[in-house]
C-alpha cells in the first residue's frame, strides 16, 4: 500500500526539517514543504496530498487558518494545525474550520503520528460515508424515476383496456364484427405491453441480483438470426422490410442464445419502433476467425447526442421519442448481457438522420476458464 503523503506548511526552516524527518521516520510521504499559506494552496492543487500539517502563524497576507478554510471548502483536504499558540481566540477561529486536528509545539513524535493516524483514519471514514451518501441518493433517483415509469406505461395500456372494454359492453349491440375485432386487438396489444414492462423489470432484476447465468451453448449465427428475423418481422407486419446479410462461417460460434436473443430482439425492435412506417431496417452479420459483428442499421428518429451518454443507465429515455411507448430498461438489459458477454457496443446516431448500432462478442465464450467447444469438435 502506497504511504499516505503529507503536506508540511512551517515558515521556520528548522522547524519544517524537522516535521519532515520525523514524518520520513514514521513512513509517511512528505509531498512538499512550504512556507506560507498561498504556497499552501498552490501545492494541494498541484500535488493533491492525503493531510496537510499547517502552521497558523505564517508569514504573508495569509495565515495559516485562512489557507487551510480555503483548502478545506475548494479540496476537502483534511488539516491538521501546529501551533505554540493555544489562546481561546486562536482556537475559536481554528474550530470554525473543522481541522482533523490541532498539536500544540514543541510536541513528541508519538502525539504527531496520533493525531496523523486519526486524521486519515477519520478522512476514510468520512469518504465512505460520502459514497454512501451519494450511492444512497442515487438509488432514490433511480427508484423515483421507476416509479414514475411504472405507473406512466402501466396506466396506458391499462385505460385502453378499461376504455376497450367498457365500449364492448355497452355499444356492443351497435359494433360491427370488423369495430369488434378491433377492440380486442386493442386489449390484446395493451396486455402485450404490460407483459413486456414486467419482463423487462424482472430480467433486470435478475441481472442486477446476479442470478442471470450465462450458459454459452453450440450455435448456428446465421439460421438464429433469420429466425429472430421473422419473429420480429411478423411483429412488425408490413410496416417496415428487415434486411438480414451474413458473411463469414457462422455456423460454429458458441454463444448463449438466450442472452444472445435478448440482445438482438431487443436492438432490432428499436430499429423498428424508432424508424417512420415504410423505411427499411438493414440487420449484417459477421462472422470472423475469433469475433463475431452484428449491426442493426435505421433511418428513423435517431437518438439526441446529449441523450447518447445516458442510453445505458436504466429507466432513461430520449426527448425525441414523444408517445411512441417504452419502459428505458431494454437497453439497461442489452449492457448487462454483453457485460456476461465480454462483449462490446458502439453507437453512431443522428437525430433526424438515424442510428446504427454495432455489436462485438467473442465467437468462443469460456465459462471458469474452459472453452465451450461445438458438437462438432
């Protein structure tokens, strides 16, 4: 482990010395010796130390208890004062700065290592409870934003049932067979979409809970991908042609095709749902000696470039998207399982103009170490 580095702040020469081979004794890292508070400052910038031992009475425009408020609120780095002054105003001012601690001269060795040990290990403590603190807020963001998701895309799908339903009841006498229909598909759909939201929430659940295994199995590419290509194609009627190329030896990879279908059905059915009726979806597969390329290709909506950095993070859905429905978790699962994967995603978009998305994997996957090998081999 790397030893801590400390910043000495002492305008008497001799008695920096000192400090600094005392703390060289102690096994501390001196990263600087300086003599005034301006000093101070520029050398916490310059070399970011773990402590700073700093004298109050300083020579310049500046004390020693002005730097270290000021290095206190721009850094956080934690002070410790040294002084042969111990007077009730000294230490009033001192306080309103929340030092780590303060040493009266002439001091021992022990009392300086002491006051330096508490003061880092109460530097860590404070730290962690600070990623706490943050990781904490984020979980609430992350839950208000579910929340907020959930009951919006859940409320849809459910007032068009209501809505369906209610109409079948009461103007059923007056409904054509063809205006009935229609209803029922209605129901149909909404009930699809909230069965999706919930799976979607449970795969991410799953993944998040580590439960999600991965269990890479012998596979042909090109015959998986055409018929993934017709499950969404039949999904997507005659609204959009998918365009499916491959090249390469795609019929030995070793892949998990549940993840593996998780991943694609999921970019594909973008494509789908961002792209205006009647524009193509172009979906290539490649197939090389050790990684395999997929990439999914519209001329749709295209994704905001300050949208881009987000895309991953759950519940995050671009502007531009208006009504066309979505949970912002389809993504968040994509991520997870090229993690599982080893895998890789770049993604070129344009708002506008459309998106392309390219993804990398590995052809053969090993699980604690042993290569998965075909049926054939």
């Amino acid at each position: 482990m790397a030893a801590e580095k400390i910043l000495v702040v002492e305008d008497e020469r001799v008695v920096a010395r000192d400090i600094e081979k005392r703390l060289k004794k102690l096994g501390y890292v001196v990263a600087a010796s300086v003599a005034s508070g301006e000093a101070a400052l520029e050398k916490v910038a310059e070399c970011r130390p773990d402590l700073v031992l700093m004298d109050i009475r300083l020579k310049g425009r500046m004390d020693g208890i002005e730097a270290a408020e000021q290095i206190r609120v721009v850094f956080g780095t934690p002070v410790i004062y040294l002084s042969a002054y111990a007077d009730a105003t000294t230490l009033q001012r001192a306080k309103v700065t929340e030092p780590f601690g303060y040493i009266v001269k002439p001091f021992d060795e022990r009392d300086l290592q002491v006051a330096i040990e508490i003061a880092l290990r109460r530097r860590l403590s404070e730290m962690a409870i600070r990623v706490a603190l943050e990781k904490e807020k984020e979980l609430s963001e992350l839950r208000s934003r579910f929340w907020s998701m959930a009951a919006h895309e859940l409320r849809s799908p459910m007032t068009s049932i209501l809505s369906c339903a209610q109409l079948l009841e009461q103007e059923n006498h007056r409904l054509t067979e063809e205006r009935r229909r229609e209803f029922l598909y209605m129901i149909q759909q909404s009930v699809r979409s909230m069965d999706q939201l919930l799976n979607d929430l449970l795969s991410v659940g799953r993944v998040e809970g580590g439960s999600l295994r991965f269990e890479p199995a012998p596979l042909d590419l090109e015959e998986f991908c055409r018929g993934l290509v017709e499950e969404v194609q039949f999904s997507a009627g005659l609204n959009h042609a998918i365009t499916f190329r491959s090249q390469g030896q795609c019929e030995d990879a070793c892949l998990d095709p549940k993840l593996l279908r998780h991943i694609l059905t999921n970019l594909i059915s973008n494509a789908v749902k961002y792209s205006h009726p009647g524009s193509p979806i172009d979906f290539d597969l490649s197939c090389m000696a050790e990684e395999v390329t997929f990439q999914v290709r519209d001329t749709g909506i295209g994704i905001p470039l300050d949208t881009q950095k987000h895309l991953f993070e759950p519940f995050q859905r671009a502007d531009n998207v208006g009504d066309i429905p979505g949970t912002g978790l389809g993504l968040t699962m994509v991520k997870r399982c090229l993690d599982l994967h080893n895998g890789q995603i770049a993604i070129e978009s344009e708002e506008g103009v459309g998106t392309s998305i390219t993804v990398k994997l590995p052809q053969r996957q090993t699980i604690n170490g042993q290569l998965e090998r075909t049926a054939s081999s």
